[in-house]
C-alpha cells in the first residue's frame, strides 16, 4: 500500500520533495524505489478511493482534503509553468 500511495502521489502530483515529506523519506530514496510510470488517470483514481462509510460520512474532512489536493494542483501547474519559462500566477512576463 505504502508503495502504490508514494507511486501514485508522485504521477498526481508531480513532487518528488512532497512525496518525500508525506513518506517520511529522502527524495533519493523515492526516485530510486517509488517511480513507477503511472499515468495522472491512474494516481486519480488511486488517490480518489475512500471506503464506502467514508464517503457518506466524509463531511467537513472530505472538504480540506479537496482543498488540499486543489492547492497541491495550483503548486505544481505554477512548478511546471516556472519551469518551461512561463508565468504561472497570471502576471505578464518581461516585455520585450
């Protein structure tokens, strides 16, 4: 279980350093041992699951968990923005 959660939350997420942290692992250990190539479909999925007593009884849990997962997107979509160059947060860039 352990493994398929740190597989799955790095294919959602795309954060090595987040993965790191909720594992309580070093980011080597979770390139070396939890990469394992599942696709965003997949870690939805995995990461949507809840037991049926769960979901009828999720309340204001299943909200900051949503929020969570909604602020954890945010960060990654900017991560990956700033990365290719872009600006992420809606802000023009430089002018030419």
């Amino acid at each position: 279980m352990r493994h398929s959660f740190v597989s799955n939350f790095v294919a959602k997420f795309r954060s090595i350093g987040e993965a790191a942290q909720q594992a309580g692992d070093s980011e080597s250990i979770i390139r070396k041992h939890y990469l394992d190539l599942k696709t965003t479909e997949e870690a939805e999925q995995f990461i949507g699951i809840l037991p049926k007593q769960a979901r009828a009884s999720a309340g204001p849990q299943a909200a900051k968990r949503e929020d969570y997962v909604r602020h954890v997107d945010e960060e990654a979509t900017k991560a990956e923005a700033k990365a290719k160059g872009g600006v992420a947060d809606g802000a023009s860039g430089p002018s030419e």
